[in-house]
C-alpha cells in the first residue's frame, strides 16, 4: 500500500555530527629521534657532502627547522656510483637466501622502530600519524617482507628463464610517500641482485636517512644502497650518471618527461611512475554510505597528495543530488589540524609551494565556473593548512577537471550512461587508476576492461598490498612496481625475448 505509507512517513532527521564535541588533544608522544644534522649515506657510512652544502628540512605542521640535510652535488653522486658499482659484484653473486635474509632483517629493524618512524614521517611530511602508523610503516615492513620472499625464488620469476641483475640502478621519488615509496624501489631491486643510488625529495629526506641507519644495524654490506639528498639538480644528476644500467623515478609527469628527453639515444632501462587524474565512479545501483567513505578516502587520505587519488568522481545522475549531500555532511565532520594528533584525519600540506599550487587551481575553478564547497573549518595559525573542498557542476574542459591538483580537492561531474561514464573516465591525459561503485559483477567487468588505467578497484579505493603490481598507462608512466611484475623492471633475462 504505497500510497498510504507515503501518507503516515515522517521525513526522516538527517544525522549530523558537525562540531557537537570537541574532542581532547592526543597527540602521539614517541620520541622521533631526530638528529639536528643528516649527511648522505654513501658506502656504508654517513659522509660530508663534498660540495659543503647542506640546507634545511621543514616541518609544514608548524614551519619549523627539523633537521639541516647535506646536498649532494656531482662529485657525491659520482661517489655514491663507485661505491655501488664496487658492492655490485658480490652482491650479485650473493645466494639469493642470504639476500632475503638481509630484506628480512630490515623488515623487522624497521617493524621493532615503528613509532618512532611513524612520527618522523609526520614530522617531516605533514601525513597524520593515524596514516603514517597504520600504513606507511607497516606497508613499507610489508615491502621488504614480501621482496624477502623472492630473492631465494629466481628460477621462478619466469619459469623456465634465468634472470640475471642489471647492476647499478638509479632511483629518485617524490615526498608524498617518502619511506613507502623507498621501499617500493629498493626492495625489489636488492632483492634481484641490484645496487642503488637513490634520492629522496628535498622536503622529505628524514625517514630514507634513518632507514639508512637500519640498513646498517642490519649489516647490509657497504655501497649496496647509497643515499644522495639534495633538490632536482641532484635528483637529475642521479638519473643522468652513466653508470646507471637503469633508472627508476616516481614524480610528476613534467618531470618524468624532462627525464626521458635527459636519457633519450641511451639504451638505459626505464620505470616511469608519474601523476594522475583518477575517476571514482559511483553508479546508481551502489551501496552509498560505503561509497561516500570509498570517495573520501580516494581523495582525502594524505590530504589528496596521492598519484592514484580518486580526484574525479563521477556520479550517476540519478543518486547525484544523494552522494553530494551526504558528501557534504561528512566532510563537514573531517578534522584538519596537528598531523601528530591521533583524531586528525587531514594533516598539514607537505609545502608552501604545493599548497601555493593547490590555491591556485581552486581559483581557477572558481573562474571557470564550478561551484565551490567547503565546510566551516577552524585551520592552525602556522603551519600549511587547506581544507577538503568539494566542486560541483564541473566539466571536462576545466582545468581542475584535467590538471592535477595533489590536494584536498574533489571534482564532482555527472554522467547518464555507462558509456559516457567510460568516456568522461579516459578522457585523461593520464592513466594510474580508477573506481567503480556497482552492485553489479557484469558491469564491473565490463568497466575494468575498458578504463584505461593501470588499477581497477570495485567497490573500495586506495587499496594496496606488495604481491599487487601498480603502474600506469599514458602519461602515468611505464613499468611497474610490487607484485612478479615489479620484479622484471629489475632483472635482465637470459636467452632473449621478453616474457
Ligand atoms: P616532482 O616530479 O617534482 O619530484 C619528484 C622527484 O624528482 C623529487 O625527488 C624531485 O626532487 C626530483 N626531481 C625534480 N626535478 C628533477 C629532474 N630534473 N631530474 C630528476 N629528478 C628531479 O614530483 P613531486 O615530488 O612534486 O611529487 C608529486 C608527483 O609525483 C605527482 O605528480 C604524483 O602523481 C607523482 N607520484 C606518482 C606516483 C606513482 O606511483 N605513479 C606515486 C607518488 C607520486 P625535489 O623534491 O628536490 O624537487
């Protein structure tokens, strides 16, 4: 009887938390042990740059000095490749179970140490502790674990082919990660019988240098992994030195071009890890409070600096006015503040410059048309702050629709039909990943067939694990990272012919 039980229903009260508490300060107290001085791990031991040079490390909570860094300059790279092509031979010719033992050992060093990693990883990036405690360290453990597990299982990398290393290997990653994405690039290579020289980000060099410190607890045998820290002259004296059989990089796609134009006419082996403009998809027939949490995790876990955020959603048109709504109330309840605070859920923007950037593509948002919405949202005195904001009634010709913001920016746009959701997804210069919200099996099948991106997730977002291989396609970048696949990038295969 519709008719009647339209006639008794109340509207029902929609439930709202807002500010109705205010919760205590819990900040996490462990002791980061910072040293006031880091210089670059080269050989085995902490070095002087030779270029003299050192320059300071921010935290972005507070904008206070945490550390000064050495800068490597061309004479540090150079060093750093000695003493790595030196390692290189006996390393290689190490049995494959001795070096997973060495992978372990860093594994556990690191697990043992995870607060305090934890907080030196907020510290020094802005991520709230919640983040950097339940997934970057443990993910970064996960990392070396799982690499532990294949060094000893060569043979079966690809049946029935020997794989052999390729020596040297160039590394330099972003700061949005900055111990996770370490991990990702020098496990695997260690763990085929590599040496590395790696860069961190200028603004985030801390964890790699502590890690340093584990490595040598560990007793990894000198020149296998060498730090040089400085900016992106640095990082292209890395990439650039011809001693390296390969590069690997993780960063924006401006600069992972200028590195192949940097390489091109080298036979150098390369793995490009580059931006992304995801679209999270949201279908009619989704269960949609779990979508909701699915989109604010896309594009709100590490204030939106990540490479695979879910920074487009699109929405079927039919629960579009439902998923905004409920969007709106449960940003409002997001809290933005001390990154150390254990309730924060968005911490402080890792630098000047990239909140500078994210301001700006807010503007142009605003210019070009699309309506803006952030919740009232009372940001710290100091320190680099932005809040979730929300755009509605975008198109695909704005530049917050096609550029990335690597930010707390969600754009919302609409579609009517699968079809168009599959366009309106592609239509990209990028290719990293994308979401799906359906109760239906067929069509997510359907839709991780035809999105061109490297990860499909159903019905979840942001979801990672080390037997997993993640990469892009388009201007996202080539190769890929975790996983068997990972491994290739990293390995030379007797006897010809890919696998
Ligand atoms: P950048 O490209 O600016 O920097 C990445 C790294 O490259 C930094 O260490 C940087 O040094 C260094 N660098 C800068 N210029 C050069 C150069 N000419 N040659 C060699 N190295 C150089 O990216 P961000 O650090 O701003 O990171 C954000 C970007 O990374 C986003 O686009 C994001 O999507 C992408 N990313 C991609 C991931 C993926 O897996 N596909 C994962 C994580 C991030 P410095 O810091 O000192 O400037």
């Amino acid at each position: 009887m519709p008719a009647r039980r339209r006639a008794t229903a109340r509207p029902r009260a929609a439930l709202i938390f807002g500010d109705l508490w205010e919760f205590d300060p819990a900040p996490e107290t462990a002791d980061p042990r910072l040293k006031p001085r880091y210089e670059l791990f080269i050989g085995g031991s902490f070095v002087r740059p030779r270029s003299g040079r050192y320059f300071d490390s921010i935290n972005p909570a507070n904008e206070r000095r945490l550390a000064e860094i050495a800068l490597a300059g061309p004479a540090d790279v150079d060093a750093a490749y000695q003493a790595a092509a030196r390692a290189f031979r006996p390393w290689a010719a190490t049995p494959g179970r001795e070096r997973g033992k060495y992978l372990f050992r860093i594994a556990r060093l690191l697990q043992d140490r995870a607060r305090e990693f934890a907080v030196a990883e907020t510290m020094d990036g802005g991520k709230p502790i919640r983040e950097s405690r339940d997934f970057d360290v443990p993910m970064a453990a996960a990392h070396f674990f799982y690499h532990a597990g294949w060094a000893d299982k060569l043979d079966y990398v690809v049946p029935g082919r020997s794989v052999a290393p390729l020596g040297v290997v160039g590394q330099v990653i972003p700061w949005n990660f900055p111990l996770l994405m370490l991990a990702w690039k020098i496990a695997p290579a260690l763990a085929m019988g590599n040496c590395v020289v790696l860069k961190p980000a200028e603004t985030t060099s801390i964890t790699a240098l502590k890690l340093a410190e584990i490595l040598q607890d560990a007793g990894l045998p000198p020149g296998v992994v060498n730090f040089v820290t400085g900016a992106g002259e640095t990082g292209a004296l890395v990439m650039g030195h011809p001693a390296a059989s390969k590069v690997a990089f993780t960063g924006s796609t401006e600069v992972g071009k200028a590195i192949m134009r940097q390489l091109a006419g080298t036979d150098r082996k390369m793995t490009m890890e580059l931006g992304g403009k995801a679209a999270n998809i949201v279908f009619d027939d989704a269960p949609i409070d779990q979508a909701v949490e699915g989109i604010v995790n896309g594009i709100f876990f590490n204030q939106g600096h990540v490479c695979c955020a879910g920074s487009r959603l699109l929405v079927h048109e039919p629960v579009a006015d439902r998923v905004i709504s409920r969007l709106r109330n449960r940003i409002r309840v997001l809290r933005v503040g001390d990154p150390l605070d254990k309730n924060t859920d968005l911490g402080a923007i890792n630098s000047g410059a990239q909140l500078a950037k994210i301001r700006r593509l807010v503007a142009s948002g605003v210019r070009e048309g699309a309506s803006l919405f952030q919740p009232p949202c009372r940001l710290p005195a100091r320190g680099f702050y932005y809040p979730p904001t929300l755009f509605t009634g975008v198109t695909q010709s704005h530049r917050i629709a096609r550029e990335e913001i690597f930010g707390p920016v969600l754009s919302i746009l609409t579609f009517r039909t699968v079809d168009e959701a599959i366009e309106k997804a592609n239509n990209t210069p990028y290719g990293l990943s994308a979401g799906v919200w359906t109760d239906k099996g067929s069509r997510i099948l359907r839709m991780s067939t035809e999105l061109k991106a490297g990860v499909v997730w159903a019905n979840t977002f942001n979801r990672f694990d080390p037997s997993s291989p993640f990469g892009g396609y388009k201007e996202s970048g080539f190769g890929r990272e975790g996983g068997r696949q990972g491994l290739l990038d990293y390995v030379r295969l007797a006897g010809g012919g890919e696998p």
